[in-house]
C-alpha cells in the first residue's frame, strides 16, 4: 500500500508541474481551472492518505472523487471554449 500511495503524491506532483506549464503556455482563461484541478488531485491525494491503513495495507474509507470530476469537467468547458473563441 505505501508503493500505490507514492505513485499516487508522484501523480499529484506531476499533475502541479503540468498545471503551472498550462499556466505558463495557455491563456489566461487557463489559468484559474488549472489551478482549481491540481489543487482537488492534492485535496484527494491528502483524503486518501490520510484514509489509507499502511499496516493493514487498506483503505480505510474510499476517496469521493466528485470534486476532482467537477473540476475535470470545468477545465474541459474552458479549453472547449476557448478553442472556439
């Protein structure tokens, strides 16, 4: 279990490097979305291990990931719209 929780934070710390290159390289409209998604992949990242057993090797209560998705499909819409403008 402590194996799949580092590659989970090796997640997250690229999903906080990919989110300041799409800050850096992309619009402005970007920039607010992008920021919102890294930091509900870090708000799940911190849940799940705090939720995560190591000695048991299980979890303790499953992540929720609706705000993640929320923020996925927010991200999305922009990108969408912004392609079109």
């Amino acid at each position: 279990m402590g194996a799949r929780l580092a590659e989970i934070r090796e997640c997250d710390a690229a999903t906080q490097l990919h989110a300041m290159t799409v800050a850096l390289l992309a619009s402005g409209k970007l920039t607010e979305p992008t920021a919102r998604l890294a930091s509900a992949a870090t708000r799940l990242v911190t849940v799940t291990a705090r939720n995560t057993d190591l000695k048991a090797g299980e979890m303790l209560i499953k992540p929720d990931f609706t705000e993640f998705d929320e923020k996925i499909t927010a991200f999305r819409q922009v990108v969408v719209a912004d392609a079109g403008a």
